[in-house]
C-alpha cells in the first residue's frame, strides 16, 4: 500500500549550493528533509511551486513536489 501524503504545511524550504547569500538554490526540499543540509532558507509554498515549475529539480527524497501536487 503506498503510504499517505504528510502535510506540507510551511516545511518547504530551498536548498542554496553554497554559504554566501544570493546564491541560487539547486533543489527544492520539504522542511522535514533530511537531505537538505545546513545551507538552505525556508521560502512558502508558491514560490516552490514557482521554483519547481521553472524546471528547479525535486529532491528525490522527500519528493516536495508530490506533496504541492505538482504533476511533470
């Protein structure tokens, strides 16, 4: 049985390549992700769709796009 969709309250968060500010992130993670690493920053939930629409990859991992029911 495939598990249930947790909630994607305000846990999603994007993943920054490095420490210096204004850098572009490289994915977009659910708050809750363990992958995400230390350098990242918390944005809400129509700007990861807007991310993730404009071809931002999805962690494979926590699958932030799933849970904002992004489809392709």
């Amino acid at each position: 049985m495939k598990p249930l969709l947790r909630p994607a309250a305000c846990g999603v968060t994007a993943c920054s390549p490095g420490s210096a500010t204004g850098r572009p992130p490289v994915q977009v993670h659910a708050g809750d992700c363990y992958a995400a690493g230390n350098r990242r920053r918390a944005i809400d939930r129509d700007e990861a769709r807007r991310l993730l629409a404009s071809g931002l990859p999805a962690c494979p991992h926590c699958q932030p796009d799933i849970d904002l029911r992004i489809l392709d």
